[in-house]
C-alpha cells in the first residue's frame, strides 16, 4: 500500500501531488518551500560587525545567514534541528547500506 512520500526538508509524509521540486530536485512541501525562500525573509545583520548578511539556500533545506565580511554564519528558528536530522538520516541510511541490508 502506497503511504505517501515524504518531504525532503520536514520528512513528514504526503501525497506526490501535494509535493514539488525544491532548489536541489528533492521533493519539499509548501510550508517548507516558503520556508527555505530567501525573498520571505527580512535581511539580517551581524551581531558581529553589524553588516548586513547575505542569505545562502544550504543543502535544498535552509537557509543560512552568512556575513561577508568576518565570515560569521547563524541560523535562524528551526534550521539547525533540520540540519541535525538531515544528517543522521543521511547516516543511518549510509549504515544500512554499507552493512548489506539496503541494496
């Protein structure tokens, strides 16, 4: 039985055509498309130097301020936990791989 496709950056679960292409090709939700769309948010600056930061689309699934000028990165809200989950998913499939049980 079908049970939906997940969503790249929040992994929840939906149907294909409530799904759409994200920056790298991975399949996002709405919610997260807005999220991960640097127009949506306002500029930043550093807490640093106080210029104003450049926003980078990390890995389809962020959004990273990055300042310039000392080369200072943050995150905002949710990203690192998405970053996190991201990466131990990423591993534990790698595991699976590796040891035989996912070919």
């Amino acid at each position: 039985m079908f049970d939906g496709e997940k969503c790249f950056r929040c992994r929840r679960k939906f149907k294909f055509e409530d799904l759409r292409p994200g920056p790298q090709g991975f399949s996002i939700c709405e919610p997260c498309a807005e999220k991960i769309n640097p127009n949506n948010e306002v500029k930043r600056r550093c807490p640093v130097d106080g210029r104003e930061m450049d926003k980078r689309v990390v890995g389809g699934a962020v959004i990273l301020d990055k300042c310039l000028s000392c080369g200072g990165v943050w995150f905002d809200g949710d990203e690192l936990q998405v970053v996190n989950t991201l990466i131990k998913e990423e591993a534990y499939l790698k595991a699976l791989f590796v040891t035989g049980l996912l070919l």
